[in-house]
C-alpha cells in the first residue's frame, strides 16, 4: 500500500486551523467511547440474543468502562 494511500485515509488530516494533532489518548478515548456505544446497542437490540449473551456483553462493557 503506497504511502499516500495511507495519508489520505488518515483522519489526522481533518482537523481545523492551530487545532494540534490526535495524540495516543484521544485514539484511546475515541475508540473506547464506540466501543462502549456499540455495546450498548447490541443489549438495546438484543432480539436475537440469550440472556447469557446479553449478560456477557454487560460484563464487557463494565470491563471496558474501567479501562483508561
């Protein structure tokens, strides 16, 4: 993959005028919180799932909010 392909798909790029680069943290939090709202959807749709499934997701999603 050539490097230009990269950049392009990077979202570093979009970013307003002194507004400084993402840092490691922001990627963690930003990550973190779609995680944690993908979760949360899966229980809120949970049509399909046992309540073992939707037990275990709940414990998943205690564990990631603990997370920093």
């Amino acid at each position: 993959m050539k490097l230009k392909t990269l950049l392009k798909e990077s979202n570093a790029w979009d970013r307003k005028f002194g507004q400084s680069l993402p840092t490691l943290e922001d990627t963690r939090k930003a990550y973190k919180t779609k995680m944690i709202k993908h979760i949360q959807d899966m229980v809120k749709y949970s049509d399909r799932l046992g309540s073992d499934d939707i037990n275990d997701l709940k414990d998943l999603l205690k564990l990631i909010q603990k997370i920093k």
